[in-house]
C-alpha cells in the first residue's frame, strides 16, 4: 500500500464514497475491515459511524497527515488504481497472515509460518451497513474483526484502544457473539506470529523510533519485511 499525504482539497467526504462505490462495482464481494470496516459496525451498534474517530480526535478523511486507507478482504482489483485514498487489499493478504477465499469456503493462511486451516463460513459472513459518511459497505462480524486484530503478533497502543474500543461494542450487541470455537485458528496463528524472530524485531524498531520517521521509512522497511518473515 502507498501512503498518501492528506491533501483536503482531494481527499473530501465525495471523493471516499466514490472510490468505494467504484471498488464495489469492481469487487462486489468485498469486505471493508481497518477504521472504515469497524465504522459499519459502530454505526449499526452504537448509532454512530465515527466513534472511533471521534475518540482518536481525528476526522475518516485522514490521520497524521496522511490520507486514510481503504482496507478490504477479497478486492481482486489493482490497488494502484484507486486514488485519491489508497486501498490496501493486502492487509490480510501477505505472507505473514492470509485470508484465502476459493467458492464457499475460507482459509486462514500465512505462508511465512507454513499454517493453513479452514474456517467457519459465519466467520466471514457478510455485515451489510453504512460506514462514514452513510456511505454503503460491507464488513465481516464484530467477533472477527476482534479475531483479527493483532493477528500479525504485534499489538501498539493504539491497537489496544481500538480493541477496547470493540469490546465495548460487544456489549450492545442483539444477538450471541459467534462460539469463541469458531476462532482457535485465529488464536493460534497470533502466538505463532508472536514468537517469529520478524515479529521481536519490529517491537523493537516501533519502540525506539518515532512514528514520523517509520513513516518516512515505510517504503524500505516494506521492503525488509518481506524478506525477514
């Protein structure tokens, strides 16, 4: 994914909810996960789509400077395509962490540790909404967005807020969160992460250097991790 510095008069309320309408007329079986997937969530729970923006104190159109990112599962489409926000359909599709969808069935996958195991189709089923701005998206269960969060064994600050954020939701919920059976692969491809010797080195790397300068380096340190994994 290519970061975008935030510019107001590109990255508008119009211009997000074109580009998604667009990616679904590409890849309507996309599901949106990242701030814009829980967004749906929050605004079918809570009755508000920018509560974690709002407790960021941020806006959806951007954060630090940069443009948001358009987070999906299951978009074949080219991410270089889409401007002005850039979406990143390989947030749960890299070596490290995969979700792999071939007819009715799903896998979880991560090649960097040699797993792959099925998983539930209501893992995955599809929750219709809105995310910002009322624009109409899909997400997948509040349980697996929480599965997923940190899977790659790398857990910051701010992923512990959000995660809190999300089990705050939980509570609000009409009908059973799914059987915590469901999300074993999840849990046991998190500890694997956890213990790779890529995963020890990033914790490090986030601890002692500052974020603008890792954002500044991102091009490169992509570049590393793919041959660290």
């Amino acid at each position: 994914m290519t970061v975008v510095a935030f510019d107001n008069t590109l990255h508008t309320p119009e211009a997000l909810s074109a580009e998604i309408d667009t990616l679904y007329a590409r890849a309507p079986e996309t599901l949106l996960v990242g701030s814009l997937g829980r967004a749906i969530l929050f605004g079918l729970l809570s009755g508000s789509q920018t509560t974690e923006f709002d407790y960021r104190g941020q806006t959806p159109e951007g954060r630090l400077g940069m443009a948001r990112d358009i987070d999906a599962i299951d978009a074949h489409v080219d991410d270089s395509s889409f401007v002005p926000y850039p979406l990143d359909n390989t947030v749960f599709s890299n070596d490290t962490v995969e979700l792999v969808h071939e007819g009715s069935q799903w896998h979880l996958v991560s090649r960097a540790r040699n797993f792959a195991e099925p998983i539930r189709g209501e893992v995955m089923a599809p929750v219709e909404g809105k995310t910002v701005f009322s624009i109409p998206a899909r997400t997948v269960p509040l349980s697996t967005l929480v599965a997923l969060h940190g899977i790659n064994g790398i857990m910051r600050d701010k992923d512990q807020d959000t995660l809190l954020l999300m089990h705050a939701l939980v509570d609000l919920q009409d009908s059973k969160p799914l059987p915590e059976a469901f999300y074993e692969p999840f849990e046991r491809l998190r500890e694997m992460n956890a213990r790779a010797f890529a995963t020890k080195m990033r914790r490090l790397y986030r601890g002692f250097v500052p974020l603008p300068i890792r954002t500044q380096l991102l091009p490169v340190t992509r570049a590393i991790k793919t041959v660290l994994h």
